[in-house]
C-alpha cells in the first residue's frame, strides 16, 4: 500500500516537472521563429510575391479624360487673366491713359492665351438710319455711293445735282461745324486754356482719343483738333468750358441754326457721337456756306496737319479729310463724319472749272466711298463746264 502511494506521488511529480517545462519552452519556440534571420527572410519573401505581382495601370480612357480636366482648367484660368488683363487696360485707355509696353504685351498674350476659351460671334451690321429707310437702293445719273447728296453753285445758289437732300439722316461729326461756328461768332478768348476733364470722355460709343485726361491746350488748339482731325474730347471741352455750360452751348447751337432758316436741323451736343443730331443735305449747304464766311473756320478745318506739346510729348495730327493734300482740289472749307447711324458724311466747299461749289454727302457706304463720289462730281462738272463753254481755238 505504502508502495502504491509512493508511486502516485512520482507520477503527479512527473506530471507536475513536464507541465513547468512545456509552458518555459514554448516561449523559447515561439522566440525562435520570431528571429532577425527569420524576419528578414519572410521579408524577402513578401518583396518578391509583391514584384511579381502584376501593377494596375490606368487605361487610356482614363488618361485622356484626365488631360482635358487639366486643359479646361489652364484654359478658364488664361481666360480669366486675359480678361482681368483687357480691362485694365480699357479702363486707362477711357482716362487717356496709354498702357505701358508691358501691360501691352501682356494684352497681347493674354488675348492669345484665350482664343481658344473664347468663341467670338460675328454680330450682324448695324444699318444707318438712311439704309433703314431704303435711301440707298435710290438710283442717280452719277451712281453715288452716298444715299444723299446736293452740288450748289455758292454763287447762283444753282442746284447742280441733287439725291435725296430732303431726308433727314444723323450728321455725325458735321455737328463740329457748327460748334465752330458758335465758338467762332461769340468772339471768345482763343488763347484760353482748356483742360479735358472726364466728362469729355465718350462712354457710349467707346470712341477712342489721344487727349488724355488732364491734358490742357488752348481754345484755338481744340477748335483746331475738332474741325481738322474731328477730335471728339475737344469738341466737347469747347461746349464744356463755353460760359453758361454745355447745355447753354447746345441752346445756341440750336438757336444759330433756326436764325439761319435750318429747319430740319436739331442739336443734341456739340460732338456729333449722338445720332440725335440730325439734319438734311439743304440745311448743311446753308452751315457750309456761312461756316465759308469764318476766315478761322476755313483755316482750321482745312489745314493738312497741326501738332501740339503736352508735357514732354509731341502730337501730330492730320486732316480726316484726304482730298486737302491732293494738288487737284482747291478746297475752302470742309469736314468729315461717320458713326454707324450715319454712314460716312462729307461736307466742302471748293473751287472747280472756276466756280464755287458746296458739296454734301450723307450714308455713304465704305471709308473711301464719300471721296470717291466727291471725285466724280468734280470731273462731271468740268465736263458740264466744258460743254457749255467749249474753248474756242485761233484759226490760222
């Protein structure tokens, strides 16, 4: 018996010892297959079942479509620099103000850059009013490019040639004869200076001037610009600036015009930008001939080019009027007109085959078209002359 207990005892100690070494062993085990070698190798097992593991790439879809989000955004971004650009350049173009050679350029790249941002749309032509009203389907002898035209003798008041000179049509800048005129007969001083101010900047038909704000010239130098060059931030300095204001100028303008019987005629300001003012070819032949009588009228209006000192720049300016520098007329006073309610205008006074002639010109179509008409009405009055005044040549 004492045996048999002792026996038990051995076991449950053997039991006991096998239990400790099992539980102190694994960790040893566990240890091992933990090492730094064997880390490293499974490692480089993991690396190399990533190598050759096949990478997944984008498809071409994919990368064209990524190519035009990236271009849609450059392009909308050039857009929005070419037209933070083109203001700022606008808006000092409007002071007078010239843009540096860098703002220049950086325009010019800008407009570049957004071409292809921008889809530009060609907006049909603006009719004038004399097209509106079908004056240029209107037939004549001559085949004029202007809707409206009348040839008088200054001197017999003889209507040579007439086309539809009882419509009333916009003038456009001829309305500066008129501010001359007005200028002219109230006897100011022209030695006064004038200085542009932004009212005298046109922010209606964007028309473009080099007389920038704060530029100061005599009257005589912006009555000078007005008439020749048909200068606009002159011509309205000279109604600005005239005692009683602009709208003071503008009553006697209209006021001169019913003295001198223009009944058709209505002024609006002294520019001719507005299409309110408005005339017929009869009541211009009237301006023109008492315009004719202002010896600083036909001096101004006709000199072939004038330039004046502002500051540290030198301005040329020249005629409108491309007929005062040809050696074939003999031209006494004269100006030009267009805005697009207009068309092209031309008023003169010249010599030909020895008599004195007014001419007027309304809606006519391309920049060359009023010379051109202006051209053959001369040489048809020198045939007409001609004719009924043949040279008698001696015999013998």
């Amino acid at each position: 018996m004492i045996q048999g207990v002792v026996r038990i005892r051995k076991l449950v100690l053997a039991a006991t010892v096998a239990a400790w070494v099992g539980a102190s062993v694994l960790p040893l085990v566990a240890s091992a297959a933990t090492s730094p070698a064997k880390v490293a190798k499974t490692q480089k097992i993991q690396k190399s079942a990533t190598a050759k593991a096949p990478v997944k790439r984008p498809s071409a879809s994919a990368k064209t479509a990524a190519r035009k989000v990236t271009a849609a955004k450059t392009t909308t971004k050039k857009a929005v620099l070419a037209k933070k650009s083109s203001t700022r350049v606008k808006v000092q173009m409007a002071s007078g103000k010239k843009p540096t050679a860098r703002q220049s350029v950086a325009q010019t790249q800008a407009r570049k850059n957004a071409k292809v941002a921008v889809v530009r749309v060609v907006a049909p032509a603006r009719l004038s009013m004399g097209e509106q009203l079908g004056l240029r389907t209107s037939n004549d002898r001559l085949d004029l490019n202007s809707s409206v035209a009348l040839v008088i003798d200054q001197e017999t008041n003889e209507v040579l040639f007439s086309k539809n000179d009882a419509a009333v049509l916009p003038i456009a800048s001829l309305t500066k004869l008129m501010t001359g005129l007005v200028i002219a007969d109230a006897n100011l001083d022209m030695n006064e200076p004038l200085t542009i101010t932004q009212d005298d900047v046109d922010t209606h038909k964007g028309s473009s001037s080099r007389l920038a704000v704060g530029s100061t010239l005599s009257r005589g130098e912006m009555m000078h610009l007005a008439l020749m060059s048909s200068e606009n931030r002159a011509a309205n300095a000279l109604g600005r600036t005239y005692p009683g204001g602009l709208s003071e100028f503008v009553r006697l303008m209209n006021s001169k015009a019913r003295q001198l019987g223009m009944t058709d005629t209505r002024y609006v300001e002294p520019t001719g930008l507005s299409s309110l003012n408005q005339s017929s070819a009869r009541d211009l032949a009237t301006l023109v001939s008492v315009a004719h009588d202002r010896p600083i009228l036909r001096s101004l209006s006709t000199s072939p080019g004038h330039e004046v000192e502002l500051g540290r720049r030198t301005l040329h300016y020249n005629n409108s009027n491309r007929l005062i520098k040809n050696p074939e007329w003999e031209i006494g006073l004269q100006k030009t007109g267009y805005i697009s309610e207009a068309g092209r205008c031309l008023v003169m006074q010249a010599k030909v085959a020895g008599r004195q002639l007014i001419m007027v010109f309304l809606d006519s179509t391309g920049k060359l078209s009023r010379l051109q008409d202006a051209e053959r009405v001369r040489r048809w009055v020198e045939v007409q002359t001609e004719m009924a005044h043949p040279v008698v040549r001696p015999q013998g």
